[in-house]
C-alpha cells in the first residue's frame, strides 16, 4: 500500500522534472541557434554542442529527481533519462514519419541521457 502511494506521489514531480529538462534543453537549443546565427559554426561544432545539451539536461533531470526521491537516486536518474530519451525518440518519430538516424547515433543518444541522468542522481 504504501509503495503504490509513494509511486503516485513521485508522479507530478517527475513530469515537472521532465517538462524542466526540455525547459533547459530548448533555452539551450535557441542559445546555439543564435551563436550559429552569429558566427560561422561548423558542423562538428554545432554536434558537439548539441550532445553537451543533452548531458546537460539529462543531469539536471536525473539530480533534481535525485533530490526528490531521496532513495534509489541512481535509478530514478535513470528513470528520468530513459523519459527523456523517450520523448525525443517519440517527437523525432511523429515529426520525420520515422527514424532517419544512423542505429549507432540512436544508441549514443540513448547513452548520453541515461547515462547523465543517472550521474546526476548518483551526486544528489
């Protein structure tokens, strides 16, 4: 009884946390679009920034829903990870009809967010 209410507890937060992470990722998103705007980016330039974005959103996520859970941080990081990366995998999925992407840059992705997510729960 107390595991389904402490589940239905962590619900709302989690979703806040989630909607934080894209929060973070999009301000991040329009920073990088102005500096290309700016100067001349190149391309691995542009793709190493993009994946920083991801580690850094994936961090926050995974260190604030640390905090919040108090126990298990490690895995409801994870969690917050494997949500965010379900969401960019589902917009890319409605938005392109499908998933044009190398399978080594889906799995890289899927790393990156689990990964720094559970990091940042792991330091909470």
């Amino acid at each position: 009884m107390e595991r389904q209410a402490r589940k239905e507890s962590m619900l709302i937060p989690m979703l806040v946390i989630l909607v934080t992470m894209y929060l973070v990722s999009g301000v991040l998103l329009l920073l990088l679009a102005f500096l290309m705007y700016q100067m001349d980016l190149t391309e691995p330039i542009v793709n190493g920034v993009i994946i920083v974005i991801y580690i850094i959103a994936g961090f926050l996520g995974g260190f604030l829903m640390g905090k919040k859970a108090g126990v298990k941080k490690y895995l409801w990081g994870l969690l917050m990870g494997a949500l965010y990366y379900g969401v960019l995998i589902l917009v890319g999925l409605f938005l392109h009809q499908g998933l044009e992407a190398e399978p080594i840059h889906l799995f890289s992705t899927m790393a990156l967010c689990l990964l720094s997510a559970m990091a940042g729960g792991m330091i909470s």
